[in-house]
C-alpha cells in the first residue's frame, strides 16, 4: 500500500509539473504561495555542492557550475545563477519592495527566503525572481507570464545545499569570491547584468556538457 501511495504523488507531481494542488491560471501571488509552501525532496540535477529540480517541458541549453540557461517549448530562457557565496555566508534578504513594478514583493518562507520583481520593458515584461539564494531571470511575453513565475518557483524552491561540500570548497579557495562583496539582495536591479549573462551565454559561450542527457518531456 505504500509503494502505492508513494507511486501516487510521483504521478500527480509529473502531471501538475512541480505540484500536487491545482494552482492559479490567473493570480501569480496565489501560485507563489502554494508553490514556495511546498515542501519538495524531489531533485534531478546534482552539482557539486548544490541541486535542484527542473520541471518537465524545460531543457538546458547552457550550463557551468553556478550559471545555466534552460528553455521550455514556447522557446522562453531562464537564465539562472546560483549564488554559494552568498548562501555559505547568510546573507540577510534587504530587498524593498518597488511600488513602481508591474509586481514587486518580499518573499519569506521555511524553505528559504527572497523577492520577485516584475517589470515591463517595452511590449514584454522581465522577471527578476530571488529564492533560497539563487536568481532566475527571464524577458518574456505577458501571456506567458504565469506558467514562466510557475516553472521558476518550482526551480528555486526546490534548491538543496550540502553544506559539508561548500566548507570545503570555500576552504580550500575554490571558489573566487571577496567576502565584503554580495550583490543577490543590492538595491540597484539587475538588469545590465541580465543583458551581459544573455550576451555570454547565447553567443555560445558554453554547451551544457550532459544535455543530451538532461533532456526532459515538453509533454
């Protein structure tokens, strides 16, 4: 009976993409709520020192260490970057809430802590979405929005650290970094550096290594 159960959940996840409730196709706040509520152990992609979940539908078309660059099959980027530093040190979440964004607001949660920042740029709108010491950033078209909000919580949420790995790579100065120096919860946005992450790594900067390995349904 338990296998059953356990089989269960594992279908209604894959159905739902990351969730076992029903969420919102209106409300972003409500999706944001469930989503980052949920508690998930559920990973399928490891690093040294870190993992995460990728929903179905997405693949990677880049990826290094801290730095990847995923696409779903309506042909939308999110540019991720995971931020060990700044996890191995505690950095406290300063982010203020815009009240000139689209959607602005603090994220605090027990499975980590955060903000999203939702602007228009022109006819398409930028998402700069922080949690559990990464950041996803995406320039996407307004009917896309949700599901893109969706698919990024489900991501970050789902971020795991193995502490034991990261003291030993920041002690072994694995890792290039200046202690005084975090920028993932800094007033001034990011958007400059959302310009030169595209720039880096859609000019064929770096092809994930294992992506045809790492290849997931669109269904």
């Amino acid at each position: 009976m338990k296998k059953i159960i356990v089989l269960l959940s594992i279908v209604l996840l894959s159905i739902t993409g990351c969730s076992v409730k029903k969420l919102d196709d209106k409300s972003i706040e409500k999706n944001i709520d469930i989503l980052l509520s949920e508690k998930t152990d559920i990973t399928n992609v490891n690093f040294e020192g870190y993992n995460y979940y990728i929903p179905f539908g997405l693949k990677f078309l880049t990826k290094d260490d801290y730095n990847a660059v995923l696409k779903d099959r309506f042909e939308n980027k999110y540019y991720l970057f995971v931020d060990v530093i700044a996890y191995y040190h505690g950095v406290e979440n300063t982010y203020k809430e815009n009240d000139d964004a689209y959607y602005s607001k603090k994220l605090n949660y027990k499975s980590g802590n955060g903000y999203i920042e939702i602007n228009e740029v022109g006819d398409k709108y930028y998402i700069e979405y922080v949690f559990n010491y990464a950041r996803i950033q995406a320039l996407i078209e307004k009917k896309y929005l949700i599901r893109v909000v969706n698919n990024i919580s489900c991501i970050l949420r789902s971020i795991e650290y193995n502490d034991n790995v990261l003291e030993s790579l920041v002690g072994d100065n694995i890792l290039s970094y200046a202690e005084e120096n975090f920028s993932l919860f800094e007033d001034d946005k990011f958007q400059d550096d959302f310009m030169d992450v595209v720039e880096k790594y859609d000019s064929g900067y770096k092809i994930a290594k294992d992506q045809e390995k790492l290849e997931f349904s669109d269904e």
